[in-house]
C-alpha cells in the first residue's frame, strides 16, 4: 500500500505553528552577504565567502513591517497595502499564498518589493484540505472576482495581472488543482514553491513521484525553460514516506533536462544553499540540511518559507538575478 503525502508527519504539521509566531526566535539581524561573480548561465558562483549571521525564521521577532487594509474573501484575505493607488486602466498585480498564515504572507509580500495586493489563504492543515477547497477551481475564480469587485470602482474595473501564486509546504495541493485549468494555467505568470511539492510514489519500492500528480507542474516548468512563465523552487532534502520535497523537483528538473550543480553559498538570510539549477526561467534550489537531524528538518523547512521574499526579488520581479546577493530593494530585518 502506497503512501499519500495527505499522511504529512505531525512533526511537519506543527511547522505551521512556527509560521504564526508560537516558536522562540532570537533577535533579528539585518547583515547579508556580498555579492558574487554571477556566471554567464544564469546560476551564482561557487566561490566560498564568509558565513553571514542567520536569520531566525520566526515571527516571534521579526519586525513587522505590513501596514494597510485587509478584506475578508472566502477562504482568504485581501491585503491592500497603504501605499497602493487604484492605477486608471485598472490592472493590478497579484501575489497569491497558500499555507503559514496570513502575517507571514503579508510580511513576504512587503520584503519581496512587488507592488499590487495579496490574497493570502486562511485555509490551513494537510493537502487534502487545500486539493478539496479548489477541486472544483470555479472556486477559485469566483474568489479572484470578489477581489477585483473589492477593489474595483464605479469608474474603474479591476483586472488582476500579472498574478504570481507563492506556496508553502501543503500549499501545493491548491496550485496543483489551479494549474488543471487552462484559463488559469494562462493567467499565472509565476510559481515559487518553498519546500512545498510532494506526491503519492508509483508503487510500494518504487521511489517515483506519481506523474499524474506532478505533470502540471512539469508543464508549468518546461514553460518556464522557455521563458514564457517563471518557476521557482527551494527545497530541503528531508524523507518522507511519500515523495518528498527533493523527489519531486527531481522530477521537475528531468522535465526541463536539468541537473543540480554545487552552489557553495548562502542566501540574504544566511541558509547554506547545496546545489542549484537554471534553465531560461526554471530555477531550483537545494539545501542539504535537512538529512542530519528532525530539528534540521523543521529548522529548513520554515527556512524556505522565509526565503521566498528574496526567491521572488531575485527571479520574479529582476529575472537575472541570482539568490544569495545582496538586493537594494528590501533587506530582510
């Protein structure tokens, strides 16, 4: 009998209870690393430097810096910074978040720099409950709708575009059903997945993602390596009784003929990066810590949640940048 990634250990569980605040944080430091040569494939360079202070990735902690309106949706809230202004033609960008609260969202959305708003999802828990919410993805079109009539005026309708879907842990259970429909398909223009992407293996002894699981976001990638949308994935390299995490961007990575190189380095937020992938618009991100110890585990798995700021920085918004370098845009505090 094959193992389903809705059975998440109650260890991963609790990791969403780091995401709201409940774990112990030390204090915060705004320090990042220098910048490296960037080669001419897109990747960074191996060239050790300096560890750089790590960052706690709590909330306990973290200075919060996400002040505006926020609009109760079905199933989500609407985040409208205070700084935004309805622009004339009405097109809007969209961050959309799935799983680690509402505060961590809005956070990662205010340090990332995008501009527009956030829909943020208040589901929380397994896969299942994010794949049952959006199954029937009429749902989620009605709820992009309610967010465009929220902000929308009597002199301006509101369109959302470019929409760009960040996800976490269980998160992927939403973006797997969202990228079954073609017009959704279409109108999301990026994915970030912070150690999110799990699936059903093939068999008992067949360490494989089930395919059937995992081919949207193979078509999602090999449209990426084309340049038409852009996917990005960080990952630890914890085993889980299904396929993790790692086996899933394995998949992912043979779906664009990619394979990890040495990355030698750290991110903003001082995480040791092992290896790293780029094709066109495709970038992967390993870290290795994960194997050593349960804690390890937890620590890497929140890690990824909180590198999504510079992941959507340097490959979203800049699309030639290269994680791990400094941004003068927004730096983590």
């Amino acid at each position: 009998m094959t193992m389903s990634p809705d059975r998440l250990p109650i260890a991963l569980a609790a990791l969403t209870l780091c995401a709201v605040g409940a774990c112990r944080s030390t204090t915060l430091d705004a320090r990042v690393p220098g910048d490296l040569p960037v080669p001419s494939d897109g990747g960074v360079s191996a060239e050790a430097h300096a560890r750089p202070v790590r960052l706690a990735s709590s909330l306990a902690q973290l200075e919060r810096l996400a002040r505006g309106a926020r609009i109760p949706l079905i199933d989500a809230q609407l985040f409208v910074p205070g700084s935004f202004a309805l622009p004339s033609d009405g097109v809007v960008p969209l961050s959309v978040h799935f799983q680690g609260g509402t505060a961590i969202a809005e956070e990662n959305f205010v340090r990332s720099g995008q501009e527009g708003v956030l829909l943020a999802s208040t589901l929380a828990g397994l896969s299942s409950v994010f794949s049952k919410a959006y199954a029937d993805t009429a749902n989620f079109h009605a709820l992009l709708a309610a967010a465009e009539a929220s902000l929308s005026t009597r002199e301006t309708r509101v369109r959302f575009e470019p929409i760009v879907v960040t996800f976490f842990s269980a998160g992927y259970g939403a973006v797997r059903e969202l990228l079954k429909d073609p017009i959704l398909f279409e109108r999301i223009d990026a994915l970030v997945s912070a150690d999110s992407i799990y699936a059903s293996v093939v068999a008992d002894g067949v360490r494989a993602p089930d395919a059937e699981q995992m081919v949207d976001f193979m078509r999602f990638a090999q449209a990426a390596a084309r340049g038409e949308k852009t996917f990005v994935l960080v990952h630890g390299e914890t085993p889980t009784p299904y396929a993790s995490t790692e086996e899933c961007a394995n998949l992912a990575l043979a779906s664009v003929a990619a394979v990890r190189s040495p990355a030698g380095r750290f991110t903003e937020r001082g995480v040791p990066l092992h290896a790293e992938a780029h094709v066109g618009q495709f970038h992967l991100y390993s870290c290795a810590e994960g194997r050593a110890s349960e804690e390890d585990a937890k620590r890497i798995h929140m890690d990824c949640l909180y590198m999504v700021p510079e992941l959507v920085r340097t490959h979203v918004l800049a699309r030639d940048g290269a994680l791990g370098r400094s941004s003068p845009a927004v730096t983590p505090k």
